[in-house]
C-alpha cells in the first residue's frame, strides 16, 4: 500500500472516531424531547411512572458502494427500530430505568456484494437516573442483548454497551451534556460525546443531542420545523460461514462488523398531543461505512443518495 494510501487510510479512521465520539452518548434527553418536553427541563417533584416510546422507519435510495478499488454497485437500505422505556421512581431524586429495543438494518446488495444482507439488534435497558441537586443529573445505562445478522446464534452475538452520561441544567432555556460510551466489541471501545440544548430565541432552538441534532423552529405550539442530522452506529457479529458464503477467505466467518451512516435534511414534528408526537424530514444520506475488525477492510457509501424517515414518539 502506498504512503498515500496509508495516510488516506489514517485519516479516514480518524474521522470515523471522531463522529463516533460524537454520536455514541444518548445523555439525558433525546432529540424527540424538543418536540415535547425536555426532560431535562421537567420539574423533578414529579412522581410515580414515566415512559417513553420511539417508533422509526426509513429508507435510503441505492448509494454507490466500494471496497478500496472494487465497485459494489448500488446499496439501498431499510432501517427500523422501536424502543420501550418504563421509569418508576424510586426516591425523589432516583429514577429506575428498564426496557426493551430493537432495531433493524436492511440492505439491497447487488449481486454477491460482501455485506450482510441484515443487521440487527435486541437489547435490554437497564440503568438509572440521579438527580445531585437541581442542577446536576447523572445517567447510568446497561444494553444488554443479541447484537449480529441473525443468521446463527452463540456467546459471540450477545454483548453489552454501557452509557453514562450527564445533563448540567444551567436554566429552562440551556443544558449541556456530557457522556462516555463503552462497548468492548467495537474497534472503539471507549468514545466520549458532548451536546447542548439552547434555546436562544422564543421560536428557536439549537438541540445538539446526539444522535439527531438540529436546529429547529416552533410555527406554532403544534407544528416545528427543523434542519439536523441522524447518526447510526453499531458493532455486530457476522454469521460462522459469512466469508465462506460470500466467497471470501476464512476470517471473514464470524468476525465482528462495525456500521456507521450519516444522513442529513429538513423535516416537520407535529405534536399530536402534549406528549404524542409525528415527525417526517427527507434529504440525503452522505456517508456510509461497513467495518470488518478482522481482517481490517472497508466497505463505505460515499456517493449522496435520498433517504426519507418516519419517527412517532411519546413521553408520559
């Protein structure tokens, strides 16, 4: 391989971890709490059993794909996931957090490309919520789950990601956020990640929450328009015959396989009820990239390709 190459190489790692890092944290509040309300916000004399609920769907037109020189033809993908959080207190300042999620990726290859057709995960939640005082909350949160294509199943699909987090309430209108991800799977074991929510005008309001940020605009109490991103990521585990099904050597049967999308473009939130809401955006999705750890080879989308999502979230 050539120095510039190697150097091409390097500085394409870098920037994968970096948007890693930024992306890998879900603190205290997720981008849908904009639409509602922000968690991070509420009075914490509230008592008794919280939820939350976020349904998505997806899908992205077919991207040109390569492997260092080889064309892959065209991708396209489905993506869908659903996520279940009950929140029963358990003193003033402790909340339980414990759930259910799943979310699926689905991909058009063309012909006998060497990706995995699916990639999938079902996960627990299990972890807590703190509130220090009326300033500080600190989030601590277990993943615990089946995390491959779901061709076969053994010891290696199960892994667990860790996530904690905190949310500095400074008022009603600004909080910053501050967390690490662990997953020892993954090529990054250990990315931290960083965010604010200010709302800096009475109609708008910049929620850099990962892994959905944007700025967003208040029409009215009902309807929000807003300009963002949404960052997929996830470490996988390949079937024990990938490679030998794809026609690749050995190494590639049951190797681990890290995924990360960047998709972008505007969309509307309509808030069906106080804590109902239906969000709809479309625009691009920029940059796609299939990791296998061993061997250490890259399969990435980098041509723009249109992509459209559906998400409804609730929160009581």
């Amino acid at each position: 391989m050539s120095t510039d190459a190697e150097s091409q190489n390097m500085k394409n790692t870098f920037q994968i971890a970096l948007l890693l890092a930024v992306c890998a944290v879900l603190p205290i509040s997720r981008g849908a709490d904009s639409v509602l309300e922000p968690k991070s916000a509420k009075s914490s004399d509230a008592a008794g059993m919280g939820m939350e609920l976020d349904v998505d769907y997806g899908y992205v037109a077919g991207s040109k794909s390569h492997s260092g020189g080889t064309d892959l033809g065209h991708v396209s993908e489905q993506n869908a996931s659903l996520r279940y959080v009950v929140s029963p207190e358990i003193t003033k300042n402790l909340l339980l957090r414990a759930g259910l999620e799943w979310e699926r990726f689905s991909f058009g290859l063309n012909g006998n490309a060497p990706l995995p057709n699916t990639l999938q995960q079902v996960n627990g939640i299990l972890g807590v919520d703190c509130q220090l005082n009326d300033q500080w909350l600190l989030r601590a949160e277990a993943h615990p789950g089946v995390y491959s294509d779901f061709k076969d199943f053994n010891f290696h699909d199960l892994n667990s990601p860790v996530i904690l987090g905190a949310s500095y309430l400074v008022d009603a209108n600004l909080q910053w956020f501050l967390g690490v991800r662990v997953d020892p799977r993954s090529r990054y074991w250990v990315v931290p990640a960083a965010g604010v929510r200010w709302k800096f005008a009475d109609e708008w309001t910049l929620n850099f929450l990962m892994p959905t940020p944007r700025l967003e605009y208040e029409l009215n109490k009902q309807l929000q328009l807003f300009l963002g991103a949404r960052m997929f990521g996830g470490t996988y585990r390949l079937a024990e015959d990938f490679g030998t099904a794809h026609t690749l050597p050995a190494r590639y049967n049951d190797t681990t396989l890290d995924f990360f999308e960047v998709r972008g473009g505007p969309g509307i939130a309509w808030k069906i009820l106080p804590n109902l809401a239906l969000e709809a955006e479309v625009g691009c999705m920029f940059y796609r990239e299939f990791e296998f750890n061993d061997p250490h080879v890259y399969v990435r989308s980098n041509r723009p390709a249109p992509y459209g999502q559906l998400s409804l979230h609730a929160n009581f």
